[in-house]
C-alpha cells in the first residue's frame, strides 16, 4: 500500500467523493463517543463495573441495567464503557510496539541497503511465514501473563509488515532530488532520515496505523479467548467476549454488546484509514483515472 | 454421614424404572473435556480422563466404593494383611488378558515390580513403600512393605492395580501406549490423539454381566459448551464434563438425562505457608473465616456442590466432625485476627488461577469475598504447569487456587498434599502433626480404627489452617435419554460397567 | 539459485524463532509429565530423561538434524510420532480452509465483480458497505453467532465435530458448512474489495475501451480480458488468505470442536508439549512458505512479464492492508 501502488478502499470516483463526509461525521460521532467513554468511564457508567451482585446474575436488560447482568451479577453496560478504555489502550500499545520496532528496522533496511537491508528483510520474511496468531500466542505465553505483554507480542507481530512499507517508503523517498541535494551536502545520515525522510514517508504508516488498531483489538479479543488477556476482574471487551462464550447456552445475549462494540470500532478505524489514504494519495488516483 | 451420600445420589435413579431392562449392543459414545495423558496405566498422571478410558481398557486388582468409602474386590478376590506389613491377596480364577495370557499371581507381581520400577512413571510413588512382591501360589501374591501401610488395596483400586499384560508390554515396550493390552472390559481398537479413542468390547471378560455396550467411542473435546451442544444433538451419549452452570438447562430437556451427585473434587486454596504474610497461621485462619462458602456454592456450582470446610467432604471416612462448625464465616473475627497479625491495614496478595473462565469466575467471587477483611488480591490466570511452577518451584505467588480430587485413600492424598517429597507443600518439608497420625492411620487394617487417625490428620490440618477449602464440585454425568445405569462416583473416576443404550 | 538459497534462510531463521519461542514460554514440560505425584527428585530426573538440561545449541541442533530429515520427534510423552499426530489432524485443518478459501473466492469474487461492473449504483454501494463490515468482524465471534443462531436456535446443522469428506461425505459437509462460513467471511469480504478496486480501474483503461469499440460481448470483456489484469491482486490476496486462514483455525477449531493442527496446538501449548508445538509451527511455515512460493508461480503464469522477485514485492506491498491476526 504504498504511494505507487493503486487500491480503492473506500470508494472512488464520483459516488464516492459525495460520500466522503457523510463517512467522516460518522467516524468522527464514533470516535466522540469512545474518547468520552476511554476518558470518562465513571461518570458514564451507572454502577461500579466490577461490584458483584450474586443474587442478580445473568439478569435480562431491565430498566435499572440497560444491557442485564453478567454471570457474578456485575452491570453489562458499565462494563462495555469501563473496557472501552482498556480495550482502546490495548491497541495503542500494540500499534506503539509496532511503530517503535517496524520504523527503526524499516529505515535503517531502506536508508542502508546492501547487506544490511538483505539480513533485516531476511528476518522479516523469517517472521512473516508463521501466522501472526500463532507467533503471538507464542511470544505472549513467552512474556508472560498480563494485556500489556500480550499486546505487546501483538505489535512485535504486526511489526514486520510495518517495516517492510516503511522500508519501500524510504527506498521511493531516497531516490528524490532534494534527498539527493543534501546528501551532496554530506549532511549526516540522521540529519537526512529526520529532516528529509521520516515527514515524507509517514502518511502511508499513518494509514496503516490505523488499520493496525482495529487488527490489535481484535487479536485482543482473541488472546482474552484464549486466556492471555486482561487481569480480572477488569473489563476488556476481549474478556467480555471471552466469559459470554463461557455462558452461551444460558444467556446469548452477552455476547453482543462488546461483539458489537468491537466490530463498530474496527470498522470505524478502517474507514478513518480509508478516508486517510484517499486525503493523501490524491496522485495515486489521478495516475488511475 | 452415609446417609447423606445416598440423598445427594438421589439423582441416579432418574427415569430408569420405566426404560426396561438393561440389553446389550449399541455404541456408547463418550465427550471427554482432555485427552487421557497416556494409555500405559502407571505413566498416566492426570484424573478423570486417565482413568474413565484406562479402567475400560485394564481391569484393576481392587474396586473403590464411593459409598462406603471402602474397596471391593475385582480381579483380586479377597486379601488380608498377615501383619501390618505383609499383604496376602488371593485372585480371581478364569481372568485373562485381551491377548489370551491369563491374569494369574506371576503376571500381577510382574506388573508390581514393573510399576514401582525405573519404568513406573507416577505409579512408582504410589508403590514406594513395597519392598517386594512374589507369587506364593498359582492365584495368591504376597507383598512385603518397607512399613505398615495398610492404604495398600485402596491404591490397587487406580492405576496402580491396572494389570498390563507383560507379554505385549515386553513385545514393545515403546509401543504399548499405542496399543495398550489390559484385561478390562474393553479392548483397544484405534486412538487418535486428542481427537478419538476406539474401544470394543472383550467377549472373554471374566465378568461379562453389567457389560453392555458393543463399543465404546471417546470423543475429547476442546470446550466445555462444545461438550454440551453434541449431547443436546445426540452426537455424543455420555459425558462426565459437564459444567455445574449447564446443570438446570440440561435437566429442562426431555431428550436429556442429567445424574449429579457429591464428589471429592475440592476447590481450595494452596497458599505459600514458607513466607510472608501467609507463613502467619492467623492470616491463614482469617482468609478461611472471610469466605463465605455457601454464596460461593451457590455462585460457583450454582447450588450444586457443597462448602468445603476441611479437606475431605462430610461424606468420606476421613472427614472430622468437629470442623464445620469453626470454619462458619466471621468477618469480625478475620479482621481482628488479621489486626493482630499486623496487617489491619490491609495486604495485597497474589493468587494464580487456572486460565478457564470458569475458573476465573470463582476467583473473582473469591476475591470480592476476601477483599472485605481488606485482602486485595491479585489474579493472575495462567496455564497449569507454569502456575505450579510457578507457585511450587519459583515460589513467585501467595495462593494458588486449584480444585483437585482425593485419591480412593485419602491417606494417599494426605501423602501426596504434605509429605516430604511431595511437591504442592510449601514449605518443602514434612508436616510432622499431619504425617504422625497418617503413619498411625497405615499401621492398623482395622477400618475403623484406621478412619479414626485419618479423622485425627484432618482436623491437624485444619488446626493450622494448611490449606485453605472452598468447596466441594458436584458429580455431573449427562447422557442422552436412551443411556442408563450411570453410577455416581465420588472420585470423579468413573466406570462404565452397568451403562446401557436402549436401543 | 538465489531464490532457493532467500528460502532456505528465511526457513532457518523460521526454526531458530520456533525453537527459541518454545525455550522462552515458561513453564517446564517435566511438571506436566509428572503430574498431581510430582515430587521434585522426579521433576529432575524426567527433566534429564527428556534432554531438557542440555545447552540451547545443542537442543536446537539436534531438533534441526532431525526436521531436515524428516523426524519430528515424537510427543513429550513419547506415546505418538509427531508427524503421525499432525497427519491425522492436518486433514481437518486442510478440508475447512480449502473449504473457507472456496467460500471466499466464490462470494469475494461475485460480488466483487458484480459491483464493480454496476460501479456506483445501490448494488455498488451496498458490496462496498458489507464487504467493509465483514473485514471489521473477528472470525470467532461470528463463529458464536453462527453457533447461536444456526446452530442452538435453529438446528440446523450441527455447531461440533468433524468427519472427513473420504470418510462420510454427507457428515463432513454438514459439519464444515458453518465453520467455514466462520473463517472464510473475512476473506471473502477482503476480496470482493480488492477485486472490485482492481476491477474498476482495469475496465476504466484504455485497451479494455478499445475492446469494448471493438463490439466485444460484455461477458467476454469482462472475464476475458478485464479479469485476466484484475487477477495480481486476487492472486495476492487469496495467498494471503491462506496464511489468515491457518492462523484462524486456532480459534475457530476451538469454537466448533473441530480436532484440526488448530485444536492441536492450544492442547500441545497447555501440555507443554513442545516436539508438538514445534512440529505444527514449523509444518505451519513450511505450508505458509510454499503459498508464497506457489503465487510466486502463479504471477508469471498470469503475467509473463514480471520477474519474479518485483512481482513477490508488489504482492506484499499490496498485501499490506491483508495483515490481520
């Protein structure tokens, strides 16, 4: 997904160009709602997400809880807003871990070449050929239990990816004259990355950080499934998800509301990366059109 | 006491009545929740799905009533100690392998020595006190004990009385787990692992009545609501993984027969009694104090299992009166206590728990209970070696909550929780009051007499508070509605003998 | 020659992160061998009997002698060859992702067709939102879904289990329909966007307006002539697909019952089985390897022209938006 290569994510064309901002205020009344809950769990939520009531478990909604009650009695709704923040957290870390791993490698792979390049990228691809699960089951029972280890075996996964676009970003941006002007100047090769690189070559992990936080909430989502995730009795929508499995036969119904809440918001930062991608790449469509 | 296990097995009888008679044929088809962690009985070392697969492949010397609480004989027809440390047993005539060689004295003291040999994986612990055995008759064997240990026929009724036969085992010794040959009611057909056990029934078994399935199947499954939906669809015919939260729905479904009962199956709470602030026997009392077991039963099995308050359920031979009643919830009392112990302003404790969301759920319950004498603690779910490592080797964490079974000799499982080779005891040395009135319970073979000292080991248990009980979980066995004859077994080890499809 | 020795690298490198993982995750196999009897003399000497005391080198060395010929030792318990466990499991794993990956190629690429070819129209529109929305699903949590709805609701078709299409046809296809709708609508939602995109931009191009001048049928120029240069990024993507698709089964195998390498390797993890974890990973790279390697192929076959390796870089540049867990 680089500048030279063409994809429509969103849609192109006229239909699309009308369609733009109607997408944008939707991401955008999205993104209010979750920052408010991220931020302001407590004063949105109606009851202590964690105080259990066990003469009231697996409740059906009522007026006093909008969304029923778990499997110890604790209120759904005050749940999904007090996991808001964890379950947005997590993908922060994960993306952060990506970046700090996948930009380094990235640069120093584009900017370096030779031998440097050929060891790095062979790593790369040495990572890329396990499924990204798999790796991060394992590099996350590795580090132990706990969201921020797990998430953070996500970001080493995801990172590869991310160095191997930043690396093409650097190899598209190192071949442009101004580059080529302040190495005759024999500027240092830091000078030349921060100055000249890095602002030119960061729309498109711009874009694909985005992308990276829906894919991180959902792989917490997954490891919660799979016991790595947050410690209890806090609420992650992962590990809302993972006790609903737990209660499917008794009471479906659980599994919806941090179903939906991390179905909405992945959509919601893919299409914000879509929106992205269509802002900055305007020369890539007009090469298509 | 007995009385009581025949209310809470009043679950059995169920629909029976007007099933008709037991016929043989069908395939009974079983949902195990694990796979069994080997075909070769004295190398297995996990509970239930060992022993439901491996006691229809090998028959065992002795039987385990869970309603007594004493043994019954099985291949071995009747035993005696001569003195407390010499066993006599007389076997069964007419019992034979799946390969036709017979089940006679020479083949058992073959699979004595085989089993506490370099060989004998788990068993060799449960064996450690045989100093020798050999056959003094065609059918009579008689074993020498380094030291009374009259515990002996109860740990002959588990995978230590599992006959193999020594000629399959001696034809390749590497591959017996791929084809076990026993001398139980069902011989091996195919296994494949973690997905599929095969089993046909033995037409030469010494005891062919109670025996009627054609074939048996295990299924192992990866999650619990798996196990259930494949019932509820007739898939599967017979499952003892059921989880207690399943329970009332199941036993809303007509096409479904449900048979629950009590168990020795514990949830407690090991705790590292080598450090701070659980090496203080107060703060340990106070933890039990804090708990208020009958909402957690009714939270944690919904009703279904019973408070733990000492190690062993009210049922079993070894439960002491007395304890119940002191371990009646007192918050006042644990905050006092824990006052006195110098943590009135509270302690943060870390606990590991099992990674399943069942699991975890009790420890929440558990924690909201305890964080009311201001213990706050922290769970840190984690896979089950690494927790015991964790808690046992490293020494890293204050608790470790856990459920585990009692052995069919509780004096066994005393054994195994206290001694000093056993590894879930922190700190790693003998517990001298507990281990005293265990080597008093093994020196007698009067029954009563014997019930006595381990009634005795566990109220020192209790004295010190060494281990912390929450509750006891249900027996649950699910079938579908055309299977009967499932019997309830305290242990969680059940056998299928008596189990009939109507077809 | 460059090619072979790019894979035997990455396969090493690929050995040495498996091995060194196993090594890393803590826990000791020794105490799960030994059990509810483990007492520490015995914790010990099962560590010694398994070789676990030895230096890292030397266990991995002796691991690698043993994979490139072909051994993968057997279980921690020594009671099945791992290649004997992995070939009954891997059937299972196969059948569903060949079965979720024809799910995805027959819906990704029709409705990515077909909104492509009524580009900007409701249909349009519509394509685009849902194929949107099903790459934002997680595969499990459909899978509940479908569980509850289809399965535990409706009745359907079954919600657990597995058989083997050689072995009962009828019963395999009633047990791999939901599982496969499970994993493979992500997919499919991935590849309706990227063929349509492709689609799109191809039949704005010039030659296919000079086929179209030339009175071709619609039909002949679409799939003729206009899917022919759409096909890059579907051969992209439906490798990438394949990778998605293995990793996926972990959980979806978990969710349905399903005894696959999926299953397999949460159970080997909980074990700490690590012959077993090892084997899987690395049979799982190696099968992730040959995918790469086969749409390598593929791309020459579909166009002649590119060399091999621009074409492998312009399939993982594009391949980018595909990373997923």
């Amino acid at each position: 997904m680089s500048a030279s290569t063409s994809r429509v994510t969103g849609v192109p064309g006229t239909g699309g160009l009308r369609a733009v901002p109607l997408r944008l205020w939707l991401c955008l009344a999205v993104l209010a709602v979750l920052a408010c809950c991220a931020l302001l769990p407590n004063a949105l939520a109606p009851y202590d997400p964690n105080a259990q009531d066990l003469g009231n478990i697996l409740d059906s909604p009522s007026s006093a809880h909008w969304l029923g009650t778990d499997d110890v009695g604790r209120d759904v709704l005050s749940r999904l807003i007090a996991g808001t923040r964890t379950s947005l957290a997590a993908g922060f870390i994960a993306v952060a871990v990506s970046v700090l791993i996948g930009l380094p490698v990235g640069i120093v792979a584009g900017y370096f070449g030779g031998w440097v390049d050929a060891v790095l990228m062979r790593g790369v691809d040495a990572v890329l050929c396990f499924p990204p699960l798999i790796l991060a089951l394992g590099v996350a029972a590795a580090a132990g239990p706990g969201l921020v280890n797990s998430m953070a075996a996500v970001g080493i996964v995801l990172s590869p990816s991310l160095a191997r676009l930043i690396r093409a970003q650097v190899l598209a941006v190192k071949e442009r004259p101004y580059v080529e002007v302040a190495r005759s100047f024999s500027c240092g090769p830091f000078r030349i990355v921060f100055r000249h690189i890095l602002p030119n070559a960061m729309q498109p992990v711009l874009v694909q950080a985005a992308i990276f936080l829906g894919v991180a909430l959902i792989a917490e989502a997954i490891l919660s499934f799979l016991g790595l995730g947050v410690q209890p009795p806090a609420a992650s929508w992962g590990s809302m998800l993972s006790r609903a499995f737990a209660f499917m036969p008794q009471a479906p119904r659980l599994m919806f509301p941090p179903g939906i809440a991390i179905v909405v918001t992945v959509l919601v930062f893919n299409m914000i990366s879509d929106l992205a991608q269509e802002r900055f790449d305007p020369r890539a469509r007009d090469r298509r059109a | 006491m007995v009385a009581a296990l025949a209310t809470a097995c009043g679950g059995t009888a169920q629909s029976d009545g007007d099933a008709g008679k037991p016929a043989k044929g069908g395939t009974l088809r079983v949902a195990l929740a694990a796979q069994p962690s080997s075909f070769n009985p004295v190398l297995g070392n996990s509970g239930s799905a060992d022993f439901i697969v491996q006691y229809s492949i090998f028959d065992t010397l002795t039987e385990f009533n869970s309603e007594t609480g004493e043994v019954d004989p099985r291949l071995a027809e009747s035993w005696t100690f001569s003195d407390p440390t010499t066993f006599v047993m007389t076997l069964r005539a007419g019992a034979a392998f799946h390969d036709g060689s017979p089940v006679d004295a020479e083949a058992v003291v073959w699979f004595l020595n085989h089993a506490r040999g370099p060989e004998g994986g788990g068993a060799q612990v449960d064996l450690a006190k045989v100093e020798s055995a050999e056959a003094t008759g065609e059918l009579e064997v008689t074993v020498q004990l380094t030291e009374p240990f009259t515990g002996l026929p109860w740990v002959l009724s588990g995978r230590s009385g599992m006959v193999m036969s020594r000629a399959a085992y001696e034809k390749d010794p590497e591959g017996f787990a791929q084809h076990p040959v026993g001398a139980g009611p069902y011989r091996f057909v195919s296994y494949k692992k973690g997905a599929k056990i095969e089993l046909e029934r033995f037409e030469d078994y010494w005891n062919p009545d109670g025996i009627y399935p054609d074939a048996v199947e295990f299924t192992i499954f990866q999650e619990p609501t798996t196990i259930l939906n494949a019932i509820k669809s007739g898939e599967q015919n017979l499952s003892f993984s059921v989880s207690p939260k399943d329970v009332a729905q199941l036993e809303s479904d007509p096409s479904v027969n449900v048979t629950t009962g009590s168990s020795y199956l514990l949830d407690q709470i090991h705790m590292n009694r080598s450090k701070k602030p659980l090496n203080d026997p107060r703060v340990r009392r106070a933890l039990s104090l804090a708990l208020d077991r009958d909402v957690f039963v009714k939270a944690a099995t919904f009703g279904l299992g019973e408070p733990g308050y000492q190690f062993f359920p009210e049922d079993s031979p070894a439960a002491a009166p007395s304890i119940a009643v002191d371990n009646a919830p007192d918050l006042d009392q644990a905050r006092s206590l824990m006052a006195e112990a110098g943590y009135g302003d509270g302690v943060g404790l870390t606990m590991l728990t099992q990674t399943s969301e069942i699991e975890v759920r009790k420890a929440e319950v558990l924690q909201a209970q305890l964080a009311e004498i201001g213990v706050e603690l922290d769970i840190r779910p984690t896979e089950l070696t690494q927790a015991v490592a964790e808690m046992f080797q490293d020494q890293s964490a204050d608790l470790f909550f856990a459920y585990g079974v009692s052995r069919a000799d509780v004096g066994d499982t005393i054994n195994a929780t206290f001694g000093a080779e056993a590894l879930y005891n922190l700190p790693h040395e003998e517990h001298p009051a507990v281990m005293e009135k265990l080597a008093e319970a093994n020196a007698t073979s009067d029954i009563a007499e014997r019930n006595k000292h381990l009634q005795a080991a566990a109220e020192a248990i209790a004295d010190e508070s060494l281990l912390l009980p929450v509750a006891f979980n249900p027996f649950i066995a699910v079938t579908t509605s055309s299977v009967h004859g499932v019997r309830v077994d305290a242990v969680l080890k059940p056998r299928l003998d008596g189990i009939w499809i109507e077809n | 020659m460059q090619r072979a020795g790019s894979i035997v690298l990455t396969l090493v490198l690929a050995t040495v992160i498996t091995f060194g993982l196993q090594k890393l995750v803590p826990g000791d196999p020794a105490l799960a061998i030994a059990g509810e009897d483990a007492t520490a003399q015995r914790v010990a000497e099962i560590r010694a009997d398994l070789g676990l005391d030895r230096p890292f080198v030397v266990q991995y060395l002796d691991w690698l002698r043993g994979a490139v010929t072909g051994d993968l030792g057997t279980t921690i318990r020594g009671d099945a060859s791992v290649w004997d466990l992995i070939g009954q499991r891997l059937p299972a794993t196969l059948t569903l992702a060949a079965v979720a990956l024809l799910f995805s190629i027959i819906i990704g690429v029709g409705a990515g067709v077909a909104a492509a070819l009524r580009h900007g129209s409701k249909a349009d529109t519509a394509v685009t939102a849902v194929a949107t929305l099903g790459v934002a699903v997680p595969n499990f949590w459909l899978g509940m879904v479908i569980v509850v709805v289809f399965g535990l609701t409706l009745n359907w078709l079954p919600v657990s289990g597995y058989a083997l299409p050689w072995e009962d046809f009828a019963a395999w296809a009633r047990h791999v329909t939901l599982p496969a709708i499970a994993l493979g609508t992500a997919g499919a939602a991935e590849i309706a966007r990227q063929v349509r995109s492709a689609l799109v931009e191809v039949l704005r191009s010039d030659f296919i307006r000079t086929h179209r001048a030339k009175g071709l049928p619609q039909r002949a120029v679409v799939w003729r002539h206009a899917m022919k240069n759409a096909s890059l990024p579907l051969v992209t993507v439906v490798g990438l697909q394949i990778s998605h698709l293995l990793g996926g089964t972990v959980v979806i195998e978990s969710v349905f019952a399903i005894p696959g390498i999926g299953s397999l390797i949460v159970q080997s993890a909980n074990q700490r089985d690590y012959p077993v974890i090892q084997g899987v990973v690395f049979v799982t790279a190696l099968l992730i390897i040959l995918t790469n390697l086969a749409v390598d192929l593929v791309y020459r076959y579909v166009d002649p022209r590119i060399g091999v390796r621009p074409a492998r870089r312009a399939g993982l540049r594009r391949a980018q938006r595909g990373v997923t867990v």
